[in-house]
C-alpha cells in the first residue's frame, strides 16, 4: 500500500510540473485529492485496518495530500505571474475608445452656455413624487393636464418623471429665490413611439426668478442657446402653448434640419420640430413655493435635448439612439 500511494504521488507531482494553465490545476486537483480519488478510497478505507496499520496508512495519505496541495498552490501561482508578464505592454494601444452620447455632447453644450449666464447645473430624482411632478407645478390629481403626460406609476403616489420640471420645484425649496438652475436628466411616458417619440428621453429644464424678469430676458436665453449649439442658421417660431406652470405659455418650434422644412417623418409632415416649450412662471407655482409673485417674477424652458441632438446630428429617427449599432451612430461622426 506505502509503495503504491508513493508512486501516486510521484505521478500526481509530475503531472502538475507539466500543467500548462490553471484549467489542468483544477483537473489534476480532482484527479488526485477529489472525492473518487485513489487517496480518498483509501481514506475511507481505513476504518478497515489495525489501530497500529490506521495511524501509519493516516498519516501516510496527510503528508501525501499536503504535499500535492501545495504543489498545486505553487504551480498555480507560477502560471498566475507568467500569464501577467506575458502582456505585452509595448502593444500599441486601441484608439478606437467610443465617445459621448450625441445627446450628453449637446446636453454639455447647451450647460455650458447657461453656466456663462450664471446658471447652476443642479439635478434631480428620476423616480419622482406626485407632488413634485404635478401638484407642486399648479396641476393638481383632478387636472386634464396630467393625461398629456401619462407615465409609469410606481406604487405609494411615485412615478417615473415625465419630464425635468420637478426639478424647478426642487430648486425653489431649496434655494429659493432669485434663482437661476438648469438641470438636464432622463425622462419617461407612456408613449405611442415614432420617428420622434420615445418612451424613454432627455430634456433639459431651465429657470430664472429674479426681480422684473420678462419675456424678452426669456428671448434672449433662447436665442443665445440655439445660435449657439447650430452652426448653420436655424428658422425658429415662437407660438403659444399651454402648461399650468406657466402664463404665457409657449412653444418654440425650429425648422425641421432633416428635409429643410419641406416635410418628412421626422417632423411629421408640418417642417417644423417642437424642441422648447417655455414660458413666464405662474404666479401658483411661485406661491406654491413661498417666492411671492408680487416681488419676483421668471422664466423657464424644457428643452428636448434628445430631439435637439436629432436636429443637430440629422438623425431622422428617435429609435436610432436605442439600437446601439455602432455603425448607425459612426455615419453621423460621432463615434
Ligand atoms: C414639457 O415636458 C414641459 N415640462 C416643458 C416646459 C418646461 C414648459 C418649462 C414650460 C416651462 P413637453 O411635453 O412639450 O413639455 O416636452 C418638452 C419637450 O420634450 C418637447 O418639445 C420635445 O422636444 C421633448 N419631448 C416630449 N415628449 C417626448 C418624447 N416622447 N420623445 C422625445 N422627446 C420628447
């Protein structure tokens, strides 16, 4: 028996300075220490022996198992440290990394040009409250309003957001007023999805309060964003648009970049794209959040930073950001 384990473990001990990688480590583990293992018979197999023949065979079996237990460790370690020094540095490395969302590209663009005029970049909650969401924004549970912007409820009065006002009302509480805050994020709706509607996109919301703030200060901000992020001209129309929170309301429609206009998918026909509604702060919201309208007055927008790097991109669909095809995004230069 004695010359019979030893020659096992001269086998296992050879077996295991030849293993190429640690996949033959742990073969060669199970080989040899594993539950059917010629040693683990053997261990098992004792009860069957002198008390005398026990101890010896017992012991015999241990120093066998130690001493295969730490070849292996060390074997393994060896081909650890090999498989490391066998990269090699001096490769020259990959430079096709990817970039930046087209739509985080034109989202840092459009704060960037808002932090010159003295905004602060602030967010808030994806997974929003009713409160925040709605009510705190002059449109209460009994309000139509609320159908435009159907969304994912949650459970215990949240929701996914529908869209980044929350974040105005968030910015009032906690900073009050004057104010000036841009804030982009995701949204969410329960959408019918086409060429210009996802369930799932960005906007970025804008807001002002100060004193005397009107609609020409409102203008200006959106005249400065546009020519700014467009290197070509751009038609814009300004035409009224309701939302509770504010009055007057508009939306801020641009030329459609995709058929110059003429008429497509994309802006359905009409040559004109809806990117930012905007408007002069109700004076319930600005009650709402203990600002008193009577000494403050502001403005705020909602872009639609998804169809803005649309515009910006030629992206004729709004499904193309989702389809994650690398070859897509590299025909309009952005990988
Ligand atoms: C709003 O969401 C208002 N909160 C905007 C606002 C803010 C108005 C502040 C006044 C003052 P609206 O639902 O129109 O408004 O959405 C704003 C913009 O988000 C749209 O013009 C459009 O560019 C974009 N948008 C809206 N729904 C979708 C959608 N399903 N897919 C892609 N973009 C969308």
């Amino acid at each position: 028996m004695d010359e019979e384990l030893l020659e096992l473990k001269k086998q296992a001990l050879q077996e295991i300075a030849n293993a190429q990688d640690s996949s033959e480590i742990v073969q060669i583990k199970s080989k040899y220490l594993g539950k059917r293992s010629q040693i683990s018979r053997v261990m098992s197999s004792l009860k069957n022996y002198s008390i005398e023949e026990r101890r010896t065979l017992g012991q015999i079996c241990n120093t066998i198992k130690n001493e295969i237990v730490e070849a292996l460790k060390a074997k393994n370690n060896q081909l650890i440290s090999e498989t490391s020094y066998s990269i090699d540095i001096t490769m020259p490395v990959d430079e096709d990394r990817g970039s930046l969302s087209p739509i985080t590209i034109v989202g840092n663009e459009v704060c960037e040009i808002l932090e010159k005029m003295g905004f602060a970049i602030v967010s808030g909650p994806e997974i929003e409250d009713e409160y925040h969401n709605f009510d705190a924004l002059n449109i209460p549970s009994t309000h139509p309003a609320r159908d435009m912007q159907d969304t994912y409820w949650l459970g215990s009065h949240k929701l996914l957001r529908t869209h980044t006002s929350p974040c105005q009302v968030r910015a009032m509480e906690k900073y009050g007023a004057p104010l000036r805050i841009a804030a982009p994020g995701r949204c969410f709706r329960n959408e019918d999805i086409d060429a210009s509607h996802e369930n799932t996109f960005f906007q970025l919301e804008g807001m002002c309060i100060d004193k005397n703030i009107s609609i020409p200060n409102l203008i200006y901000v959106m005249k400065s964003i546009l020519s700014e992020i467009f290197d070509q001209e751009v038609q814009v129309r300004l035409r009224p648009g309701y939302f509770p929170f504010v009055e007057p309301g508009f939306e801020l429609d641009i030329k459609c970049l995709i058929c110059e206009g003429a008429g497509c998918s994309t802006c359905k026909g009409s040559g004109w794209i809806e990117l930012c509604p905007c408007g002069m702060i109700h004076p319930n919201v600005l009650r709402i959040n203990n600002i008193d309208p009577n000494e403050y007055s502001g403005f705020a927008f909602g872009i639609g930073l998804t169809r803005l790097a649309m515009m910006k991109y030629h992206i004729n669909d709004i499904r193309v950001f989702n389809t994650c095809n690398l070859e897509e995004l590299e025909q309009f230069g952005i990988v």
